[in-house]
C-alpha cells in the first residue's frame, strides 16, 4: 500500500515509511505542491495511492466520488513528525485491514478511536 502524503504532513517522515508502506510519497516530492484537492485526487487515484491528510476535504470527498482512491484522515492537531509517523506506523495493520480486506473508502483515525468509512 502506497501512501500519498498531503502538503499538510511533512515530506520528512517519507523515508521512515517505505518499510512499512513502500512507495510512499508526499505531494511536495512529486512538484504538486499548491496543487487542488482535486488534482491531488486524481494523482493519486491514477497512480494507486492512498491519500494520507490532517483534512476533512479528503473524507467528504470520498462520500461523494466514492474510491479509488482511500483516504486516511489523521484527525490529530498539529504535532511532531515522529507523532505523525508513529500513528500510521502503529495503526498499520489496522489501516490495512480497513482499506484492503473490508475496502473501507475512509480510515479515521484519532488519538481516542479509529473509525471506517
């Protein structure tokens, strides 16, 4: 599973995922820094990733068109990209167990629960 970190995440933590999550990436690495939500969308929809955002847009965006592409929406304030990194790398096997067995659109999570979409 490919990860597609938006402008809100830093592009940092991108190495300290590949591990875990090959292929990842963050919109600045790929030059769609500034880019709409839409173009980030299709990016990511055309090129099989899953969009990673501290945003709402993504999530309602999913309600509405539906997936490909998934999103994770990190519903965390602005924190550290270790806290970042830790959360998706902690809550991968239930982020993969969300968006690849069940095909969730959605996978919420905060620092008190997980929800699917």
């Amino acid at each position: 599973m490919k990860l597609l970190l938006d402008e809100n995440l830093s592009r940092r933590i991108v190495p300290f995922l590949q591990a875990a999550f090959p292929g990842s990436t963050q919109v600045v690495l790929l030059g769609l820094e500034s880019s709409s939500d839409l173009v980030i969308w299709e990016y990511a929809k055309k090129n099989g990733f899953v969009v990673v955002s501290r945003d709402a847009d993504f999530q309602e965006r999913s309600l509405v068109s539906g997936h490909p592409p998934q999103v994770i929406w990190l519903k965390i304030p602005n924190r550290s990209k270790s806290f970042v990194l830790n959360i998706l790398l902690d809550h991968q096997v239930e982020i993969e167990q969300a968006l690849l067995e069940q095909n969730h659109a959605c996978v919420e999570i905060s620092p008190i629960r997980k929800a699917y979409y």
